[in-house]
C-alpha cells in the first residue's frame, strides 16, 4: 500500500495481519478499492464458521480516492470465494492467472527442534529416494543463529507425500464447498511427526542418507511444528498444462504435478511476450490487464526456473512495468 505525500516524500503503509479480502472497482473513475479483513477472520486455521461469525471486514487505505493499480502476489488470490486466501479477483482475470499456474507443486514443511547438537555432518540436503522427505537444513547454519542452545531444523516434504494428504484431508469440504483450515492440532500429529520421523530415519539408518556413516542416535526431540503449503511452488513451464503426464493429480478441482526437474541455475522456461489484455509482460514474467491496472507477479506466473530468484524477477518486471506506465500517465 503506497502512497504519495509528495515527490520527495513517499509514504508506505503496511498493514499487518490484513488479508485483502475483495478488490473493488470503481467505473467511472477507473479506481481500485481494498476491502480487507483482520484478526482471527484472516488466518488459514480458524474455521469458516468463526471466520463468518467474525466478518470484520474493512476498507483499507486510500479510502474515498482509490488506487490507479493493484500488483497481486499470492497466487491462491485467484482461488473462488471459498478459499480462505481469496481477494475477490474479477473472474475473467483470476482465470487468466489460473490457466497461466497450471498445476502448482504442494508441500509440507516441519520445523524440529533438538533438545542440543546432532552430530549431523551437513548443513543442508536433498533426500532423493525418500518417500516423504524432499529436503532439510538446518537452521542454526543461517547468519545470526548459529548461537541457539537448540539445534533446528527444517524439513520439506516430496510433493507426492504432500498430494497425498491433501487427498485424504482436502482444503474444500465436497459437500458444502467450505475451506478447510488446517489445525494445529492435525499439523502437529499427523505431517510434523511423519516428516520429523522420516528424517531421523534416514539420519540413522544404513540405507539413509548417510549410508555407512549413519548415526547411532539423535537427541530427543523437543519440539514440531508444520506448515502446509497448498501453492508451494509452480511446475516447471513445460509441465504446467500437460494433462498426459503420470505425474498429474486433481484433488477438490486444483491441478497438482509432482514432476521434478532441476531448480538451479535460474534460466528461462519460456512463455509469453506480449503486454495487453491479460498478456504476459516482462518476457513473459507476469500477468497483467492493462485496461484495468491489474497484475499478477510472482514464480507462479514467471517464465523462470520455479524458486526465489524467478519471483523476485516478476517482481522486478511487474514494478519497473508499472512505474514506467504510471509515469507516462503523469507526463
């Protein structure tokens, strides 16, 4: 949320704990409105009946003028009105974005902490042949945390682990088309512990990752947390509309692919060039309409390799596209 007290003096807002809950759109000024919500109503855990009891709703912002854009980045804002993350994207523009995603990647993720140092020899890894763990790396390697009394970790899942639980407990109830949150109470006993298990497996076993170099035993484990990650990340572009590949799942009506191909170096995938209508724009690396001054940015419309570089890329494009527009309007 920018806005401008002067030109030498920009003025940012940021409001914390909002979720922007519908996007409104004035006509006859051609402005966009912000309505958000807060508090409890806004967060993925609480369940829909208390978020609908809650309906706090609020105009964010400029109020009465409006903003001249909107730059979306959460991807999952493109989601119908029964997914918690939904900003009230106008449909023809939220299926623009939906066709360009394709099927996302979703994972799970733990954080487990020891109760002191594991002896583990390395700092981060990929578990190829394992079932439920994709990655792990260890938090206290990271600048400025190396001082914990704790030693932790993160552990990522495989996206087929993931499918798999979004199968058995999905995100939309398929009888009254309701968003399920996911509960502390499920992450902490059912994804936490099987992430956190299957990387003490592997650490301690022969056949795990560190072979003959196996550790005896781990210290006890003090604490876990998980996060479920529904969007996680794109598939590569040549997978994200492949409807024959074995690697293809539709769970509750959202198209999931867990192929995996290298995610360095950064390079183009390839996608569309134009900008208009709701093109592509900066080599293909974001969405937007330019009759309405709406964008999507991010790795789930980028047309790089899927991760953080390719989403700071769109971000990149998306803005100087946008100031460059915004400028010649004033000009």
């Amino acid at each position: 949320n920018i806005s401008s007290k002067s030109e030498s003096s920009p003025s940012l807002r940021v409001f914390t704990g909002t979720r922007v809950a519908n996007l409104e759109r004035d006509p006859s000024s051609q402005k966009w409105k912000l309505h958000g919500t807060s508090g409890t109503a806004a967060y993925h855990d609480t369940s829909e009946k208390v978020a609908q009891q809650l309906n706090n709703t609020q105009l964010l912002g400029e109020g009465e003028s409006g903003y001249d854009a909107v730059i979306l980045t959460d991807v999952s804002s493109s989601f119908g009105k029964w997914h918690r993350a939904s900003a009230g994207v106008p449909e023809h523009f939220a299926k623009k974005v939906r066709e360009r995603v394709g099927a996302r990647v979703p994972l799970f993720s733990a954080m487990v902490a020891f109760d002191g140092g594991t002896g583990i020899p390395f700092d981060a890894a990929s578990f190829d042949d394992d079932p439920v763990v994709w990655f792990a790396a260890r938090s206290n390697s990271k600048p400025g945390m190396e001082g914990g009394k704790k030693e932790c970790w993160t552990i990522v899942s495989t996206p087929e682990y993931a499918m798999a639980k979004i199968k058995e407990t999905p995100m939309q109830d398929p009888k009254t088309n309701e968003f399920i949150p996911q509960s502390d109470d499920y992450l902490t006993s059912v994804p936490g512990p099987d992430l956190c298990n299957a990387f003490k497996r592997s650490i301690t076993n022969r056949d795990g990752i560190l072979g003959e170099n196996a550790l005896e035993s781990l210290p006890e484990v003090v604490h876990v947390d998980a996060q479920r990650w529904g969007s996680a990340l794109p598939c590569h572009r040549h997978l994200r509309s492949d409807d024959s590949a074995t690697t293809r799942r539709i769970i509750s009506g959202v198209t999931y692919d867990a192929g995996r191909f290298p995610l360095a170096p950064t390079k183009e995938e390839g996608g569309q060039a134009d900008v208009g209508g709701c093109g592509g724009g900066g080599n293909g690396s974001f969405l937007v309409d330019e009759g309405m001054m709406l964008l999507q940015a991010g790795d789930m419309v980028s047309n790089h390799t899927p991760g953080l570089e390719s989403a700071a890329l769109s971000g990149y494009y998306a803005a100087g596209y946008l100031h460059e527009k915004l400028h010649s309007c004033t000009s």
